[in-house]
C-alpha cells in the first residue's frame, strides 16, 4: 500500500505561474527549476509566465531567481496547476536586491588612519593567514546551475542554462592557480522565438557558403568557417570560465606586497573593505585593463565574506578579424542585417564587469555559494558599426561535496554538451 501511494505522490504534474517585479512588471529569462532536479527547469517568457512538467514529490521545492533580484524557494505543491482551468496561475513577486559590489562601493568611506604603510601590511598579511586557515587544500566538488543571459539594446534575445558538475583542485592549475574541471550533464537554449527565426532566416542564404568561397580562394578549406565554429564549445567555455574567475587567494597573495595600491574602508555590521586596483597593458597598448577588487571581511575575524572585482577592458585589433559563424549569428540576433554582417570585421572591444562571489561555510572551511556576474560591452566594427551587448550570469551551487573527492579522468572532462533548444513566446 505504501509503495502505490508513493507511486501516486511523484506521477507527472504541470506547474506553472508568472513571475513580476515589486512594481508589477514581468520579469522574462527568470530561471525556474525544482530544487531537487534543476534539468527540468524552464525560463520565464516575455510576459513573465512559466510552465514545465516534473514528477514531483509533495515535500519538494522549486527555486526562482534572476540576477538582482533576491532567489525564491516555493514549495512544489503551490505551483501545480489547478484542476480548474478558470483559475488563474499562481503570481510570484521578486524582490529586488542589487549585486553587492554596488553596495560595496557606495558606502566605501576611506581611512586614512588605516592607510599608513605599516599598518595596511599587518592587516594584509591578517586576512591572508585566515585565507590560508579557511579555504580547502583538497579537492571540492560543486553540483550547479549556470545561467548566461545576453542583451542588446535593452532586449534579450537568448539564455542558456547548464547544468553541470565542477570540481576544484587547489593549486593545480598555471601559475598556482586552482584548477577548474567541468562536466556538464543538461543544456537548454532559450530564444526568443522570433529572433531565432531572424537570425536562421540569414543563415538560410548563401551568405555564409559565399564567405566560405571567398577564403577557399586564399587557400583555405571551403568548409574551415564551419569547422572553427564547431572546434571549440563556446557555452562550455562561457560556463566553466565564470566558475573559475575571481580566483580569490591566489590574486591575494600575488598583489600583498603591492602596498600602495591598496586602500581600506569601513562598512557597516562589523565589515571592513579592502580593495586593490591593478592596470594591465600589453602589446604595445593595444590591450588595456584595470580591476578593482574588494574583500569584504569580517572586522574582528578577518574571514572573507564576500568577493566582488570591477574590471574595465578596451582592445584594439589593428586589421581587424573575421568572426565564426556561431558569432555572425549573434549579430543577426542584434538586429544587424545580411550585408552588414558580410563585411563585419572586429577592430575594437570595450567594456566593464563585475563580479561577485558569495561564500558558505562546510566543515570548517569556505567554499563557493554563488557567482554573479554582469558585463556592459561594445563590439566596434569595420564602417564604425557599434553593437552593445550585455550579459548578466549567474552561477549557484545545489550540492557540495567537501570530502572525499577525486579529480575527474579526462573521459568525464567536457567538450561539448548537446543543447536542447526551448522557444519562449
């Protein structure tokens, strides 16, 4: 009897509702999964709505959450889809909550007493004992959910949700770094379905096989546009470089004897930010960047809570490049159209990021909780064509396994993860 009410308990059911901010308007690209099996999740659609199917438990969860906006656990059973069809879906309101990097730099208020040379070495070297004290020597495993978000002009054209498996070898990777293995299991695309349909109507053309002609003539394969666009996964590239930016006690330790480039300021609730800036440039000028990075502590313990980096980045590329054609059909996506695209060559890049890493704690020790991410750029083409992009991501960890981890074999370490493509409406 008990195993056929459990057989009952878990049998396929819509859920379904729509997702609005604190002033009532939709919130579209919102990521909605069950807590306890993120591959069945879907987004939100221009409107806000959302519905999927899922054979789930009466004691399960869904989770809701989009960049800035604070995440929602909703027990499954509310958002089943009522049996009367008059009813209306079930409204669920995000309350907003900006990225703490902003935070961080609005109350910033420096010290100058805490400035003086000495005493910003004996508080660096503080907070990088405890670093040391707190964070793992052995290997971690993370299971996750990351969302990478694009826009131009205001609209979002697409987002697409992995879910994968990561494991971290401390210090293992170039120059000291931690190392990032990935292994991602699920992935969906979501478009905006007519500009899906834009952009494959001008991949339907001969556009892209008259290019390919053109650099046969020069020697190269006729096929080698379609070849380099599927060499390289770029959604796995996207996914497991957010995972392993913000290597926080690595970029420590490297900048501690950089004293005059540190600041401190105090916070609120016992906090204390520290920040250090950096400019990097290489070939000749050509590349250009600066980062700004603040460890928030705590005031007495000198534990890091949480991690945010401000980076500004502008690239010229003299001659100019070519783009693949994954990259010529993101620009149809942003409302270029077939002729601009053919004689579209890369010469500029600009842009910011920030970045945030939020922490917990597991037996004793600190691992990564979350990852926030939002980049305003420009791409700067032949004829001065400038298209802004921006992309917001967002990385949460579901389950974390501190003990007892071994480092992927390269069989489990991925290439490339088959896509399932989801229309929104």
């Amino acid at each position: 009897m008990k195993t056929l009410l459990l057989i009952f308990s878990i049998v396929t059911t819509t859920f379904a509702g729509r997702v609005i901010d604190q002033s009532g308007a939709p919130v579209s690209y919102a990521t909605v999964y069950p807590e306890q099996a993120p591959e069945l999740g879907t987004a939100t659609n221009n409107d806000g709505f959302f519905s999927f199917n899922a054979g789930l438990k009466d004691d399960d969860t869904i989770i809701i959450s989009f960049i800035g906006y604070e995440k929602k656990t909703i027990p499954a059973k509310l958002l089943q889809t009522p049996s009367d069809n008059f009813k209306q879906p079930q409204t669920i309101v995000l309350k907003e909550q900006p990225i703490a990097l902003q935070e961080t730099v609005v109350a910033a208020k420096p010290s100058k007493q805490r400035n003086k040379r000495k005493q910003m070495a004996a508080l660096l070297h503080a907070v990088y004992v405890k670093l040391e004290e707190e964070f793992p020597d052995n290997p971690a495993q993370y299971q996750l959910v990351s969302d990478v978000r694009m826009q131009s002009g205001g609209s979002t054209w697409g987002m697409e949700q992995m879910i994968a498996s990561v494991v971290t070898l401390p210090e293992a990777g170039r120059e000291g770094r931690d190392s990032v293995q990935f292994n991602g299991r699920f992935c969906k695309r979501f478009f905006d379905a007519r500009k899906r349909a834009e952009a494959d109507s001008i991949l339907a053309t001969d556009m892209l096989e008259r290019m390919e002609k053109k650099s046969a003539h020069k020697g190269a394969p006729a096929n080698m546009m379609r070849r380099a666009a599927n060499a390289v996964d770029s959604g796995v590239v996207v996914h497991e470089a957010l995972f392993a930016m913000g290597n926080m006690l690595y970029d420590f330790r490297e900048s501690m004897n950089d004293i005059k480039h540190w600041t401190v300021s105090n916070e609120s609730e016992g906090e204390t930010v520290l920040t250090h800036t950096q400019t990097v440039s290489k070939y000749l000028g050509f590349f250009k960047m600066t980062f700004a990075r603040h460890y928030i502590v705590d005031s007495k313990t000198y534990a890091v809570r949480r991690f945010s980096e401000h980076a500004e980045v502008k690239v010229i590329i003299p001659f100019g490049i070519k783009l693949n054609a994954d990259q010529l059909q993101m620009l149809n996506l942003v409302n270029m159209n077939e002729q601009q695209i053919e004689k579209f060559r890369l010469k500029r890049l600009r842009g910011t990021t920030d970045l945030n890493t939020i922490y917990q704690r597991q037996d004793g020790h600190v691992y990564i909780l979350e990852k926030n991410m939002i980049t305003n750029a420009f791409i700067v083409g032949s004829r001065k064509t400038e298209i802004p992009l921006n992309i917001k991501a967002t990385q949460r960890v579901t389950a974390l396994q501190s003990q007892g981890v071994t480092p992927l074999p390269k069989s489990r370490l991925t290439r490339r993860v088959t896509r399932q493509i989801v229309e929104i409406y």
